[in-house]
C-alpha cells in the first residue's frame, strides 16, 4: 500500500513547521540575524529550545513520510493538546472565529484514526498505534 495523500500533506506540514522553528531559534540563539537581534533575558535559552523543538518536528515530518508508527502517534497527542488549548481559548470568552482552532486539531485526531491510516502504517513493517 502507498502512502495516502494526507499522510504525506501532514508530513510535509510538520517538515515545514520545524523549518520554521529551526530558523526561529537560530535567530533567537544569534546563530544567524535577519534583522535587530534580541538579548539577554534567557532569549538565547528560549532560541535553544525552539531550535531543539524544530529539529522534532522535521523528525515527525519524516516519520511520517516513512510510515513510522511514532509520527502518526505524535500526530495524535499533539492534536489532543490542541482541542485543550482551543477549548480554553473558546471557554475564555474567544470570539466565533476561534472555532477554527477547535475544528482542525479534531480533524486532524479523526483522520489519524481511520482504519485506513492505521493499516497504512501497520502494512508498512511496523506495528499500528
């Protein structure tokens, strides 16, 4: 079995968002400048940090390109921490166009835990999640 065309948009997603993060901490840790660098109150620990979570995230991306069990599982537990996080966004008195938030994390956790999903990653040598 092929790997299924939202499989492969999520990996690039999360590829993209730890490109994005790895560029955030190199610029926060003054690895590299694009434009008026930040000091002193931890930013250089807070750079570090968001570097460290990029690198995660372009593992995810790979993970999931190569059907691995872990990324789909990731997948999973972040979209969790999502519907928290929107659900006290929308309990805070947020506006309609917060339910947004709510929305995608619960599709992104439906489609995760399609039976198809979970036999593309199981055909593919390891076991399902």
């Amino acid at each position: 079995m092929s790997r299924p065309f939202g499989v492969i948009l999520l990996g690039l997603l999360a590829t993209l968002v730890g490109v994005m993060y790895v560029f955030a901490g190199l610029r926060l840790t003054t690895a590299v400048t694009f434009g008026p660098v930040e000091s002193g109150n931890g930013v250089w620990f807070s750079g570090l940090l968001t570097l460290i979570v990029g690198l995660i995230w372009i593992g995810v991306g790979g993970a999931l390109f190569s059907l691995q069990a872990w990324g789909l599982l990731f997948c999973e537990i972040m979209a969790i921490f999502g519907l928290i996080n929107a659900t006290f966004i929308l309990l805070s008195g947020g506006s309609q166009a917060n339910w947004g938030l709510f929305v995608l994390p619960l599709l992104v956790l439906w489609y995760c835990n399609r039976p198809s999903i979970k036999a593309a990653f199981s055909e593919a040598g390891v076991t399902a999640v």
